[in-house]
C-alpha cells in the first residue's frame, strides 16, 4: 500500500528535520551572535539536509560522481556523532540541573555563552574526530582473520583446505577501482584454494559498475571464485547481475550443490540466493539446494544473511558463510546489531551442530566509515573432523 510508505517517509523526514534544528541550535544559535553567520550556517544545515536526495534526483537513473557522493555521506557521518556528542552533552547537563541546589545562584550570560561554545566546540570535535577515524579504517586494506573450523566428514587429505571469503563489498558510487584493486591484493595474499563471495556486491546496474566489478577477474585460488546472491544485488537487477557475474568465471550458485575436489578427497559447496527472496519465483531454495545430497558428506553453504541456520542445521550442513550486518559498520549500530542478531551478528557461532561464520563485510553503505566494526577478509581453514 502506497499511504504506510508515504506516512513513514513523512515521520522520517520530520526526525531528521528536529534533529538538523537541535544540531543548528546548540552550535549555532546558542554560539553565535552574528545575525548573518547565523543565517549562512542554518543554510549551510539545510543544505545537507538536503544534500542526498538533490544527488539522486539530479542524477537519477545514472551514477553519481564519486567526489559528491564521497563528500555528502561524509558530511552525514560528521553530522551524526556530532549530534550523538549534542546529546550526550544535553544529558550531562540534565543530571547538573537535577543535582544543583535550589538556592543556586543563576549563572550569567557571559557565562553561559561560554559553556556553550565549550560545548559546541567540543561536540564538534568530537563528531569530527570519529568521522575522521571512520573514513580512513573504511578506505585502508580490511584485515584478514583466519578462522580454524573443524569441519566433520572431511577428508583428511583436505585438511588445511582454505577459503577466503568476501562479502558486502558494494561496488558503487564510491567503491570503485582502487578500493577493489587493495581488497583483490588482500584476498590473494592469503592464498586461497577457493574464494567464496557471499553477496551484496553491488549498488547499481551492470551498465553502470559492471567495469569496476570487472576487475575481480584478478582474484586468484586453486579452485576458482564461488558467488551468492545478497539483497542489494536483487536491487540492483539480480538475473541481469547473475549473467554478468558469470562472464568474468565466477561459478554463480543459485540454489545448487557443487563437488569441491577430486574422486578420491572432497566436500560439497551449497549456494543459495539470499534469504529475502525467499517468496520469489527461482529465490532462496535451501530444499533444491541440497536435493539428493548425501547428509554423511562434509559440506559448506553459502548465504548472505545469517538466517536459515536452523534449515541448514536440520540439512546436516557442517558449516555455513554470511554476510549482511556488517557487525554493525558504525557504533552504536554494533551494539543495536548485536540485539537484533545476538552472536550470529559477527564471528562464529553454533546451532544444534551447524557453525556459522558471519563475517563484517569489505564495503559499506550509507557513509564511508567503519567505527568499531573495522572490514575484514575472512581465511577459513578446513580442519579434518
């Protein structure tokens, strides 16, 4: 139905438009005496307000250059831990009023100014400061974590077998060829047998990023490059996506079992497209997926989110590979995204025998930061069971 959209874009807009006027307020009008500064800044405000939808609507159905975009979602995140700093400053000085005795002399207006500007400044730094830090550990190389799991029904002759997985890279209006060219020198200074890329590649059309994407024809393993579909990649054209993906040799999985190996040692690989589709013609199909398999071998599924776990469980699925959280990518969303996800947020986790690794992700969306949730590539290591 069109009026619950319409109704939720209208209270977004309106928390967003109280929470641009608090900011104005505490760094602007309550620090400034000049009527024309205070003007100039509250446009300023407005502007990035305004800022994203005026990008996509002038450049609606193309890509964005990446200098705006970059610039504008910086903004944002400036913007946000500026506005977590305003109040947590509001806050403090809550409990302050509480705690002052009635007979309390008032303070004057110099001072008061004063303390405001201290506040201000303060806010601003801080929210500055975090952004700074964000924007660089987003663009610098992710980390690699490498990650033992016993893996039952391995053969022993595949003990060691590694796979590196990326996820939630979104090549886009910012993450383009020099970010792709550092995650490819990451992913093959590791070594894999076998890359593992569990959605959410892209933010746009192949038209518009195929070329960028291209240049993961770089990636290097034993065993070749395996690719689950995410969500975003359903956004931006999924069928169109998947045939372009298998242009530049990766194996696409869509809801099918593969052989890992040769006659005489391997494992089953299982992919399947993302969790939302599932309602789809031709979407997530864990039951197709598996169909025919035999339970006793060792096996590994791929699928973006870190749902289905107990499906997989119940398919004797010895381990499985996500996405999709991102840990959370900036804080406090690590914290919110742990409530919501508990341990299957990040890292390993475990239901009724099946682990699961979900991983934070290469890329990032909204703004170009990571605070508290840095990127990583992830370096499985299959050990015998």
């Amino acid at each position: 139905m069109l009026w619950p959209r319409i109704l939720f874009g209208i209270l977004t807009l309106a928390v967003f438009a109280g929470a641009n006027y608090f900011v104005y307020r505490r760094t602007v009008a309550d620090t400034i005496q000049s009527a024309v500064v205070r003007r100039v800044m509250a446009v300023l405000l407005a502007m990035l307000f305004l800022a994203v939808p005026v990008v996509r609507f002038a450049w609606r159905g193309q890509m964005p250059p990446p200098g705006i975009t970059t610039v504008v979602l910086i903004g944002w995140g400036v913007f946000m831990y500026t506005l977590m700093a305003l109040v947590i400053v509001e806050c403090v000085k809550w409990l302050v009023r509480r705690r002052k005795k009635p007979e309390a002399v008032p303070e004057n207006p110099e001072r008061r100014l004063f303390l405001s500007r201290v506040a201000a400044t303060g806010a601003l730094a801080v929210g500055g400061g975090i952004a700074s830090y964000g924007t660089w550990r987003a663009f610098t190389p992710p980390e690699i974590t490498e990650v033992p799991i016993k893996l039952l029904g391995l053969p022993r002759a595949l003990d060691g077998f590694t796979i590196v997985q990326l996820s939630d890279i979104h090549v886009g209006a910012i993450i383009q060829e020099r970010f792709l060219d550092q995650l490819v020198a990451t992913a093959n200074s590791a070594k894999p047998d076998l890359l593992a890329i569990t959605g959410d590649l892209v933010d746009g059309s192949p038209d518009a990023v195929g070329r960028y994407v291209a240049r993961l024809r770089n990636l290097q393993s034993r065993f070749g490059t395996y690719f689950v579909s995410g969500n975003h990649d359903y956004y931006a054209g999924w069928e169109e996506w998947s045939r372009e993906l298998e242009g530049i040799d990766f194996e696409v999985l869509r809801n099918r079992t593969v052989t890992i190996g040769d006659p005489s040692a391997s494992f089953d690989l299982i992919g399947v497209d993302d969790w939302g589709s599932r309602w789809q013609p031709n979407g997530y199909d864990l039951e197709a997926a598996v169909k025919g398999r035999d339970l006793e071998r060792a096996s590994v599924l791929l699928c973006h989110q870190p749902n289905g776990l107990e499906l997989a469980a119940a398919k004797k699925v010895g381990l499985q590979l996500s996405g999709h959280t991102h840990g959370g990518q900036l804080f406090p969303a690590n914290l919110i995204g742990r409530g919501i996800w508990g341990d299957r947020n990040q890292g390993l986790s475990v239901h009724d025998g099946t682990q699961l690794y979900t991983s934070r992700g290469c890329g990032f969306v909204g703004p170009p930061m990571r605070v508290a949730a840095p990127p990583e590539v992830v370096k499985i290591i299959l050990v015998a069971g």
